[in-house]
C-alpha cells in the first residue's frame, strides 16, 4: 500500500476529477483511497473520513488552447476539402471552444450547497451573507471546537479562526466566538432581549469599569455692581461597574449534529442568545440584589420615592386616567427624548392600559391598533415578559422613561462556546454538551430619590 501526505492526495484526486468527470468521480475517490494511507506532513496517519478535499474545476483556458491545437490539426488534414463545403476555420474554432467550455462546465465535479431541513428560525439573510450560509459557518466552527477533522479543514479554507481562550481574554475553558459570529448573537439577544436594546452599552476593558458621574452643577446667581459672585462647585462621583459571568449549557444528539448540520446552528445560535437576553432582562428590569441575579439591583428595585406612582387599583383593570397622567407626570422634561418608551409584561399592556385606553374611546383607543408597535398617549411599548403579568398589591407593574440615562449595561467579554461529548451523561447518551459564556454587569445609576425623579419612574399595582 503507498503512503501519501494530504497534498499528494489532493493532488491525485484532482487529476482524477479532472480526468472522469462528476459521474465518475466519486467511485474514482473510493477505488483510489483503498490503495493509499493517507498521513499528514508529519506521518501521523489519517482515516479516510478525515480526507475532505476541495476540488478545483480544471481552467477553460487549458481546455481552449487545446481545442485550439485540436482544430489547426484537423485543418492540416482537411487541406484537400472542398472550400465551398467546409465552414471557415475562424468559425470552426470559436464553435469547438464554446462546445469544449460547456463540455468542461457540465464534467466539473460540483459541491452541493447545505441544504436546511427545516426552515431556520434564528439566522436571516441580509448584507452579511445568505442564512443557511451562515448557520453552516457556525457549524463548522461549533464542531472545530471539538477537534473535528472536517470542520478544522473547512474553517482553515474559509478564514475562520478558531481560538482558545488565553489570559488576555480574562478567561480560560472555551472558545472566543469570532466577530462574525458574535454580531449575529447580539442582534439575536437583541432581538429577544430588551434591556441590552434600550440601555446604554458600555465596553469593558478590565474586569472593572468606573464612570464618572455628575453629583452636582455649577450655581448662578445674581450679584451687585463691583460684588464677588458665590462659587459653586461641580462635583463628580464615580460609578463602578464588575463584570459577572454567566453560562449556559445544553445538550443535543450526535446524529442531530450529522444530520442536521446546519439546523444545529441555528438552534444552538438561537438558544444561547435567548438565554442570555432573559438572564440579562431579569438583572436589568427586576434584580433585588440576591445571588439569583449577580448582586444586580435592577430598575423596578431601584426607582426613588419620588418617581414611583401607586395607583392602589385592586386589580388589573381597574387603572384609571388619573393615575395615567400622575404616573408620567413625574417623569422629569429632559427625560423626554425621542428614547423614552414604557416597559411592561405583554399581560399588563393588555388587561391594564389598553382597556383603559379603549375605554375612554377616540383617537386613544386608535393609536394602539395602528398594526404596529403599540403605543400610549403616543409613547412607544416595549414587551418585557421578565417582569409580572398577574397583580400583586404594591410591585412595580409599569415603567416610563429613558432607559439610557438611567442604566449602563458594561460588557465585558464576548460569547464564548465550548464543545464536549463527555460532560454531563452526553458520553452514555451519546450526545454533544455545548456551553456558552459571556460576562456582564448592569449598573442603574439615576433613578432618582425621595425628593427628585429621575429619568425613569415606576407604577405599582
């Protein structure tokens, strides 16, 4: 049996393409691949699965300057035709080259495109590339991770890096999701989430992030002809931001993950997001502090005294106008920029406001059924499922205001994803165990006191 490196082999199968065609091809690879050991440049043997080789159509122009010499040798041999009955030979050629080019086309071993087998939820066509192509970069380099031949070859041809983390990323037992990847997953989160969407995101460069905040303004004041005027000071406090680790594991089967390569992705790249957008939202709009979330204090938790409304309705349903317009008065006027939405459940939207709107009839009941996102008094609604959908007597239903001047959301390393197939029981199961990391914090740093709102105010049932 002859020993052969991978490039010979590619070598080999491409005259053999080159020479059979498509047809051929593939009974061509198997009969060759039985009479060789492959192994790498280092010797170290290699299985035949672990042999993916790209193909390469063999250039038109090698298939032109042979038809070319093909047809000066029939013209020598054609001398004697009759001129009358013979096409002119610069006629001859051009047609034999098209002939030959087409020929060449329709032999070229062909790749197939991955093809879903169902239609993908997570991952959409758009300026960076065609859905099922993405999903099958992911793949690709989901399953890299794990060490797998196919997949280290295909993200080595296509550019796509594939990393362990080192101490320069602050963390160690994954891999660093690349660029391409990780913009999809935010969209994603994005997407699901919406805290992340509506806070103001801030890079973090260290473990540790600290913003300078305003705690007081200069004074003016009046003052007489030839009199000093009274200094005021403008003073800064600093807030801090720690980043938090979070993670999320999850299992799936190994002949999903070969069947199904490209439905895997997008599962894996849908879940992952969606857990960390619900995990983020529970810390942003409803953490108390506790281990559950991270030592967050979230915005229901931390709205002061005089931004918090309690409309003491007794039921959802029961709101009334008066406790509408007290609710959003105290919103503070520079609040009020084109950011400023309300947040709430889907439920209270629903039973609450929306009842309350429909009832009092005219253009109000109108503008929440403009078919797109719904609205209040003009006033955009964004759905935050975390927060609570049946009445509890004195919890915070409802928030009005400018999420990113209230909030910074400090993010602090990008998606990481790790690939095994024995942790948990997915050795015995015979599945793959995927874990994904990211960290994060969530500071909410102005939302008011007892004696002055901020730019976000709260409504308890």
């Amino acid at each position: 049996m002859r020993i052969v490196t991978l490039n010979e082999v590619e070598k080999d199968l491409q005259n053999l393409a080159d020479q059979v065609g498509e047809e051929g091809f593939i009974k061509a690879k198997a009969l060759y691949l039985e009479k060789v050991a492959v192994t790498k440049e280092d010797g170290t043997p290699l299985s035949a699965d672990d042999v993916e080789i790209v193909l390469m159509p063999k250039a038109e122009e090698e298939e032109e300057e042979k038809a070319a010499d093909d047809d000066e040798k029939e013209d020598k041999a054609e001398d004697d035709d009759d001129e009358k009955n013979v096409a002119p030979k610069s006629i001859r050629i051009e047609t034999r080259k098209k002939a030959v080019a087409t020929a060449a086309r329709m032999a070229r071993p062909s790749i197939a495109k991955p093809r879903p087998f169902s239609r993908l939820k997570n991952f959409r066509d758009d300026h960076n590339g065609e859905a099922v192509e993405k999903a099958l970069r992911f793949g690709h380099w989901l399953m890299a991770g794990r060490g797998i031949r196919k997949s280290l070859n295909y993200c080595d041809r296509h550019g796509i890096e594939v990393k362990a983390h080192t101490e320069g990323v602050n963390s160690a037992g994954g891999f660093l999701v690349p660029d391409e990847f990780e913009t999809e997953l935010i969209s994603l989160r994005e997407q699901h989430g919406v805290f992340r969407r509506n806070a103001r995101v801030r890079p973090m460069a260290s473990d540790t992030l600290r913003i300078p905040r305003r705690s007081a303004t200069l004074t003016a004041s009046f003052v007489g002809e030839a009199s000093a005027a009274a200094e005021s000071t403008q003073t800064f406090e600093q807030v801090t931001m720690v980043a938090k680790k979070v993670a999320v594991l999850t299992t799936v089967s190994n002949e999903l993950a070969e069947d199904a390569f490209v439905n895997l992705a997008d599962d894996v790249a849908g879940e992952i997001a969606y857990a960390f957008a619900k995990l983020e939202d529970q810390c942003g709009f409803i953490g108390d502090g506790t281990s559950t979330y991270g030592g967050i204090v979230g915005v229901s938790s931390s709205v002061g005294a005089a931004g918090t409304t309690d409309s003491d309705s007794g039921a959802f349903g029961a709101l009334s106008a008066a406790d509408l317009t007290s609710f959003m008065s105290k919103l503070p006027a520079y609040a009020h920029t084109p950011s400023t939405k309300f947040y709430m459940h889907k439920t209270v939207f629903h039973a609450n406001f929306e009842d309350l709107m429909i009832s009092s009839g005219g253009a109000n009941a109108t503008e929440i059924r403009n078919g797109g996102q719904p609205t209040i008094m003009g006033y955009p609604v964004e759905f935050v499922q975390v927060m609570p959908s049946t009445y509890t007597n004195g919890q915070v239903e409802a928030l009005f205001g400018d999420l990113s001047l209230a909030a910074s959301f400090g993010d602090r390393r990008s998606t990481t994803v790790q690939v095994s197939d024995s942790a948990l029981n997915a050795f015995e199961q015979d599945e793959l165990a995927i874990r994904g990391t990211e960290r994060f914090d969530i500071n909410v740093h102005d939302a008011g006191d007892g004696d002055n709102a901020g730019p976000i105010v709260s409504l308890l049932s």
